[in-house]
C-alpha cells in the first residue's frame, strides 16, 4: 500500500490582515509569504467548495479585499 501523502506546510499568516488591502499589493504579500495559489473572487461568486493546501482566497469588491480565507 503506498504512503498517504503530507500536504504542504501552509504559510504562518492571518488571512484577517489582509482585509481592507488593494487587491494588488494582498496578492503579492500572499506570494511573497508563501502561498502557490492566490484566488481573487467578486462578490457572490459561485465556487467550489473542496479544500486545497496552500490556497488563500480573496473576496474582492471594487479593487479592496473585502473577505479572506484559507483553503
């Protein structure tokens, strides 16, 4: 039987500091911190639900982060 897979170490960050930040500058803080993949979303889009390491979702209104989550 092969090993079940470790998932990648996530970043130590508080997905809460990046409210209220340009959608710009939040994705390259997320990069420089160490995220693989940074989602930007509007409002009351409709997405997938599954989990996925090293993801950071933003929702974003009028070009500021108005929400922020892991997965």
């Amino acid at each position: 039987m092969a090993p079940i897979p470790t998932p990648p170490v996530q970043p130590d960050d508080t997905p809460g500091a990046y409210v209220g930040l340009a959608a710009e500058a939040a994705e390259r803080r997320a990069r420089t911190r160490g995220w693989s993949s940074v989602r930007s979303l509007p409002p009351g889009a409709i997405i997938t639900m599954e989990y996925r390491a090293g993801r950071i979702n933003f929702e974003v209104d009028d070009a500021v982060v108005t929400r922020c989550w892991v997965g």
